[in-house]
C-alpha cells in the first residue's frame, strides 16, 4: 500500500513545504511536478501515457477554440474512452469471447497477458472527460495549461479518489494559507491510517470464509452471515480510509476535495446510500451518464432504463469483470424498486404516526443494509459462487 510507504510521507513533506513557499503563480507547477514524480515512481513508464492524454486535452481546447468545430469535444471524450477500454476490458473481452468458443479445444482469441493496467487509470480518466466536458459547456474558468496539469497530476487524488472537479479546485491554488488545513489534514489522514491498518485488518479476520469457493463450503450459514456483514464493513473501512487519507493530504496543500463517505450504512433507501457511498463518483455517474441519457425528464419505462445503464456503468468502472456487471444491475434494481416505491406506493399509504416514525426508520436502514450487503457476493466473488453463497445465505442451499 503505498500510503503505508515511509518514503511516500517523506515525499509529501517535501511538496507540502515546497508548494507553501513558493509564489501563487508558481503553484501549479509545483503540483504538476509532484504528480509526474509521484506516478513514475510508483508506475513507470506507463506516466506517459497519462503525458500524452493531457496534452492531447490541451490542443484539442485550443483547436476547438480556433476552428469551432462540434466533433472536436466529442472525439477527444471516445478516445479517452476507447483508451481506458483497452488497458481495462480487453482481456475481460478476450475471455468472453473465449468462454463462447469453449468447444474449441484451445482459446480462440489468444488473451494480451502484456496489457497491465495503468495505476489510477479509472480516475484520471474521468477527471479528464469532466474536464473536456465542462470546458464544451464553457463552464470552466480561465487558466493556462498549467492549471489542467496540476489538477490531473494532483497525487493525492491520482489513484484513490476523490474524483474532482476543475471548477471547484482551480480557484483554490491562489487562496491563502491557514494554519487550519495542516491541522484538519493531518488530523484526517490519522483517522484514514487507523481505518486501513486497524480497523480492516481486524474485521478481515472475520470476512475470511467468504473469500474463496472453499470458505463457503466448508463454513455454515450463520458463519456465512458474519463474514458478509463484516466484508461489508471491510470494504467501507478500506474505501473510506482511502478517502481520508487523499483528503487529508490534499488539506496539507489548502486544498479541499470532495467528501467520499458519509456514513452510507446510515442510509434509510439505496437511493439515499448512492448520496452516502463513493459521493464523488455517484456525482459523475450522475453528470455525464443518467442526465445525458435523459435522467428523469423521460417516460418512466426510460427512467428505469436509464437508471439501470448508471449502474451497470458504476458496476464496470469498479471492476473488468462480469461479476461487478452484475453488481451494478443488481444496484439498479433496487433503485428502480425504490422509485417505484416513492411513485406509486407510498403516495397511497397513510401517514406513518409520529410514534412509529423511530421505528420505521429503524426498519429503512436495516432494509436498505440488507440489500446493499446481500450485492456485496457479486462484489467479491465470480458470478456462480456469488449466486451460490447468495442461495447459503438465504438457506435454499
């Protein structure tokens, strides 16, 4: 983990008070300098691959600026697009289609052992179409090259997110330096350190069982039930810790990301828990796939589809396989059970008395727990053992 690395905290260090001494104008290039540091060391040459997509961003703005061409935008978002595609979803392809010729006696299509994935390619990628995006709609304040290369390479945020957003952190390299943000940084990369080495590391203990096809077999199913729960609180402590830490450290430099993770177990329907969890990639789901696609502005049948195409998206971008195909869907559909629920159902139910109002909430959360725990087999494990844990789980196996 590179967040464990003493050499990574050294280095932070040294960019934090490098950054600070340095004149405003300065600034983004001290950032820049500090991301092409940070990913060669940890990702090799694969930093010029993120190099040529920027840049690329860069001429393209100005083409589209000089020559007003509509196709410019668009172009430049696909072959980003088609970028991430093959580094993450060709060997998931290769594979499929290999499982559809499994009557052959040897693979059909041989599969790219040499693709391995960039570090961060998922976030810098979406970082990037938000900013082409946004730049299309003229949202975006002024600024020279230098200020869309010390946003892609800001380290903090380069491999674990938060996904942000250039509007809101481009005018924070000329604010002020206060005192406060070292001591809320530093403060926030504590609980993110204690998240990730403590708390995962000991509840992980208990997610065991529910690891390999072996686990499930040989445990019963209220072992089973412990090890899930606990996977589901593993993969918060982990993503949220994560979180905390980028967060913190980017407070080192007065900068403010977007919060992640706001208790998202709290959460009374999945809609509410898709405002709680990964907060920042809910946001972009949001602005580039459901309000393109039409979002609510469309007949329901439209709706439903639209929600389900979010989430199959939100399921592939967390992972190249067809396991967290399906734990996207499985997401859309309890959003979609949730909007038909807010639609048609409870418009036709009496007001709940206000001395049940604790207890009904109770029951939303644990609802709402259930269901996001029972999609977590499909987020672990291949699709046949997630449906077979699935069937243990409820007692049918």
């Amino acid at each position: 983990m590179i967040y464990t690395d003493w050499i990574y905290w050294l280095f932070v260090l040294v960019a934090v008070v490098t950054y600070h001494l340095m004149p405003h104008r300065i600034r983004p290039w001290v950032l820049f300098a500090a991301g092409v540091t940070f990913y060669y060391y940890y990702a090799g040459s694969y930093l010029f691959l993120l190099l040529a997509e920027v840049v690329m961003a860069i001429i393209i703005v100005k083409a589209a600026a000089k020559w007003s061409r509509r196709w410019i935008y668009p172009a430049a978002i696909i072959g980003v697009i088609l970028v991430l595609g093959y580094f993450k979803y060709t060997n998931m392809m290769l594979d499929t289609l290999n499982d559809l010729f499994a009557f052959m006696q040897q693979p059909f299509f041989p599969k790219a052992e040499q693709i391995v994935l960039p570090l961060g390619i998922s976030y810098f990628t979406f970082e990037l179409i938000h900013y082409l995006v946004e730049r299309k709609r003229g949202n975006l304040p002024e600024h020279r090259p230098e200020g869309l290369l010390s946003f892609i390479f800001f380290f903090p945020t380069m491999v674990a997110g938060p996904i942000k957003q250039f509007q809101v952190f481009y005018p924070q390299l000329k604010a002020k330096f206060h005192i406060d943000h070292i001591l809320i940084g530093i403060t926030r990369i504590g609980f993110g350190l204690f998240k990730k080495l403590v708390l995962v590391g000991t509840i992980d203990l208990l997610a065991q069982p529910v690891y390999s096809k072996a686990g499930i077999a040989a445990a019963d199913t209220g072992t089973l039930w412990i090890a899930l729960i606990a996977y589901t609180f593993v993969i918060y402590f982990d993503f949220s810790g994560y979180s905390d830490i980028a967060i913190g450290t980017a407070r080192l430099f007065g900068i403010v990301v977007p919060e992640n993770f706001r208790f998202p177990y709290l959460a009374r329907s999945v809609a509410e828990f898709w405002n709680r969890w990964h907060i920042s990639l809910g946001s972009w789901l949001t602005r580039y796939v459901y309000f393109p696609l039409g979002g609510s502005r469309v007949a329901t049948p439209r709706i439903y589809l639209n929600l389900m195409a979010t989430m199959t998206v939100s399921g592939l971008w967390h992972g190249a396989a067809w396991n967290f195909v399906v734990w996207g869907m499985f997401h859309g559909v309890m959003l979609c059970i949730h909007r038909f629920h807010v639609k048609q159902i409870k418009p036709k139910l009496k007001p709940v008395p206000k001395w049940l109002k604790p207890g009904t909430t109770m029951m939303a959360i644990l609802i709402t727990f259930f269901g996001v725990t029972m999609s977590r087999v499909f987020f672990i494990l291949p699709i046949a053992d997630g449906w077979n844990l699935m069937l243990r789980l409820l007692g049918l196996r």
